[in-house]
C-alpha cells in the first residue's frame, strides 16, 4: 500500500471514529426510564447534576424529569411547525429549543442573570444550569420547593407570572402531565438512591 493510501485510510478511520464519538456524546440515552443507566451511560451528565445540585440546591431528580418532559433528553428539539391555512409551513408554535426546550427570551434572562454569555441551548451542561436557576426562581418568587416535581413543572410550562396567576387550573391536561413528571422525579429518585455510592466511587466501581 502507498504512503498515500495509507494516509487516507487513516483519515477516513479517524472520521469515523470522531463521527461516532459526536453520536454518542449528543444522542439520547438509551435507557431514559433508568437514571443510573443514564448516568452510567454519560458519566459527563452525572458530573453536570452534581454540579447543578452544589450551586443551585436542585434535587437531582427534578430537572432530569422536567427534561424528559420537555426534551426527551433530544439536543436539537423543537416545538412542532406551525401551518397557515393547514397546509404551508409557518414557523414553529414557540422559540424553545434544545434539551430544556427553553424559549428566546427566557433563555437571554438567564444568560443576561448569570453572565453565561457563550451558553448554549443544546449543551447538555448548559441545559441542566438553567435548569436549576429556573426551579430557584420559582421557589423564590411563588414558594416552590425545589424538590417538588409537580408543582416546579407548572411553573416551567406556565411560567412564573401564569403559575402564580393559577392558568394551570384551567388546564386538566397540564395538571396530568405534571402528574407524571412529578412520578418520574420520585422513580429517579428511589433509583439514585440506589447507585449513588456506586456512581460517586467512579467508573471502576461497576466492575
């Protein structure tokens, strides 16, 4: 084989491998049900909760099922198109975006509050710290404890001035899925709960 050969073999093997290491650092987790095999999965994640508990004081639990809610774990996910006439294409519903499906301009409130200026909203670390400054603003500004699941995902959705408002009231169907983060929060848990130790010894604890 020519020196030339070889040297576009070996490019090509390293794109691959760079391909597929991007795959899986941005690609959902395989088991979203199971928050230890997530963080076994993406020790990076882990890593980013802890960081998030010691500065904002979030449960661990509670943004990873607000995320699920809203993301399903997903980068790039948007709100669904918008249509003129039920036909054309039209936008989308709302700005949200990214793992925390965070709208323009909460998103510039909380890079503008935290001087986060090269934030992003697909970065996954990035993501989860706005998580915990939102659930700390809502139990500043409306009482929600952090730990409540139920009550900080009617804030996330209605925002603080329509949870303090009561528009979830209204909304049976926001009232259910709030329901449901609040029994994913609690399932993360008593999970956590188990594979803490684990996780926190590191990697080779699992072997």
């Amino acid at each position: 084989m020519t020196e030339a050969a070889v040297r576009a073999l070996s490019f090509s093997l390293l794109l691959a491998v760079l391909v597929a290491l991007t795959g899986c650092a941005t690609s959902p987790p395989r088991d979203p049900d199971n928050i230890c095999a997530i963080f076994r999965e993406k020790d990076d994640w882990y890593d980013a909760a802890i960081a998030t508990q010691k500065k904002w004081g979030v449960p661990v639990q509670v943004p990873f099922a607000i995320l699920y809610q809203e993301s399903g774990f997903r980068q790039d996910a948007k709100p669904p198109r918008d249509y003129l006439l039920w036909i054309i294409p039209w936008g989308r519903v709302s700005s949200a975006y990214g793992y925390a499906q965070a709208k323009d301009e909460t998103w510039d409130d909380y890079v503008r509050e935290n001087s986060r200026w090269f934030a992003h909203r697909d970065d996954f670390n990035d993501a989860i710290d706005f998580m915990g400054w939102y659930i700390t603003k809502a139990q500043r500004l409306n009482g929600v404890a952090k730990s409540d699941a139920y009550g900080q995902y009617l804030n996330y959705h209605e925002g603080w001035g329509g949870y303090r408002a009561g528009t979830y009231r209204k909304k049976a169907w926001l009232i259910n899925v709030s329901r449901k983060v609040q029994a994913r929060a609690e399932r993360y848990r008593v999970q956590y709960a188990g594979c803490k130790n684990d996780l926190d010894r590191g990697f080779w604890s699992i072997f």
